[in-house]
C-alpha cells in the first residue's frame, strides 16, 4: 500500500452536549498521533453525526468544525435512532475515505485500540470489530440483556460476534461489498 488511507472516525451523536467537549479533544488527539505515525492520511476526519439532539450538541459540533478541518458534522432532522445515525455517518463517508471507525461518543470504549484497527487494516484485514473485555461500568439489566442476545442468535445460528459494540473498522471494499 504506497498511499496513506484516509480514515473518517463516525460519531453518533444524541444530547451529548456534556461529553462532547471531553471526547472531542481525545478524538481529534488520536487522529493527529495517527496521522503523525504516518498510518493514516492528514486528509483523514472526525465526523460527528448529530442524531436530533434537543440539547447544544449541534452547536458545539459547528464550532468545532469551524475551529479544525479535521472535524466535520452532520444534523439529522430528527432523532432516527443510534443505528440509522451511524448508517448517516458511514453513508456520508463512504466515497470519501478508505476506511471508517465507528465509535460511540461517550468514551466508554477505549479509543487508544484504534491504534490496533488501523494496524489490522493496514495488514489486510477488511472489517476489525472491537470487542469489550468486560461490562463493568453497564447496569446488571443491560448486561443481562446484551449476553442473552448474544446467546439467542448463537443458539438461532447466526454468526455474531459476542460482546462486540458499534465500535468497529469497515474499510471501503468491505463497505462497497456489503459488509456493514
């Protein structure tokens, strides 16, 4: 691979005008250690997709892409869902990027194993999925639920991934084939 990928990092966004201004530096620092790494493209961005928020997030998504070229946003009419804001996202990267990462704003996933996706892509892997090795900080309800799910669609024999999040790597042949 001669050229550097370009990597857009999708962002769903919903009433996060409080983690924003936490997570938006952490993202914007990872990007520029990636690019300073030489793995990845200066042409590469963080996209933030607004998903109807009833709060500032929008607003601090306008400034921040008027303070650095390598923030870019996104506003949904309205609330469509965390999904369909992360189908938004990846839809509008698509034909701009080699490579997205989709990762939930609140910072609950570590944002350091981009490092790794990259790697992995970098060594031919099409999709990388990041995967939790625990589920401390989730409620006993939500962990309940999320492994009876995995559990469920083993048992109904799809092919999952257990524990994986919206946390993952597609790279554009993958996306361009279907595989998101």
């Amino acid at each position: 691979m001669s050229a550097k990928p370009i990597l857009w990092i999708v962002i769903p966004c919903y009433n996060e005008e409080q983690v924003l201004p936490i997570t938006a530096p952490l993202f914007r620092k990872k990007i520029m250690d990636l690019i300073q790494a030489e793995k990845i493209s200066d042409r590469s961005r963080v996209l933030f997709v607004n998903d109807g928020s009833r709060d500032r997030t929008w607003e601090i998504i306008c400034d921040l892409a008027a303070e650095d070229q390598h923030f870019l946003g996104i506003c949904q009419s309205r609330n469509r869902g965390h999904q369909n804001a992360v189908l938004a996202g990846l839809m509008e990267a698509k034909d701009r990027c080699d490579i997205t990462i989709s990762i939930d704003c609140d910072g609950q996933d570590d944002i350091n194993a981009m490092d790794a996706m990259v790697e992995e892509y970098l060594k031919g892997a099409e999709v990388v999925y990041g995967v939790r090795s625990k589920r401390d900080s989730d409620t006993f309800f939500k962990r309940f639920t999320a492994e009876t799910f995995y559990k469920l669609m083993k048992t109904l024999g799809a092919e999952v991934v257990f524990n994986h999040a919206d946390y993952r790597l597609i790279s554009e042949g993958a996306a361009a084939s279907g595989g998101f």
